[in-house]
C-alpha cells in the first residue's frame, strides 16, 4: 500500500491498517484458543466416561495444538 492509499484508508476508516490487522489477528486467535479449549475439555470429558482411551485424549489435544501453531505461524 503507498502512502495515498494508506492515507485514503485512514480518512474511510478512522483506523490505521496495522491496527485494523492486529485487530483481526487478535480476535482470530482468541477464537482458536477458544476452540482448543473446547476441544480439550470435551475430549477428557468423554475420557472421564470411559467414551474415549487416553490415546484419543491425547491426539485430539495434539493435533488442535498443531491447528493452533500453525495458524498462528500464518497470522503473525
């Protein structure tokens, strides 16, 4: 982006695109961390059960945190 156009953006905006950038890289991390959680804990709860062997537990949480890793790699 030049100068005139990082200009125009900040006068349709209001915002500079750094912040609007960081802005949607916190929000869609936030929602990451959200779903790994999400994932964690359903998946021991259904260990707690009996539903899942603690093999299962421990690929699920794995692989969401490789998701995660990965993603954040591409959002910084």
């Amino acid at each position: 982006m030049n100068a005139q156009q990082r200009l125009a953006f900040e006068a349709g905006s209001g915002v500079t695109p750094d912040a609007l950038l960081l802005a949607i890289a916190s929000i869609t991390l936030s929602l990451a961390f959200l779903w790994v959680s999400w994932i964690t804990f359903g998946t021991f709860k259904d260990w707690q059960e009996g539903k899942a062997s603690f093999f299962d537990l421990t690929w699920n949480v794995l692989r969401a945190c490789i998701v995660l890793l990965v993603l954040g790699f591409y959002i910084r």
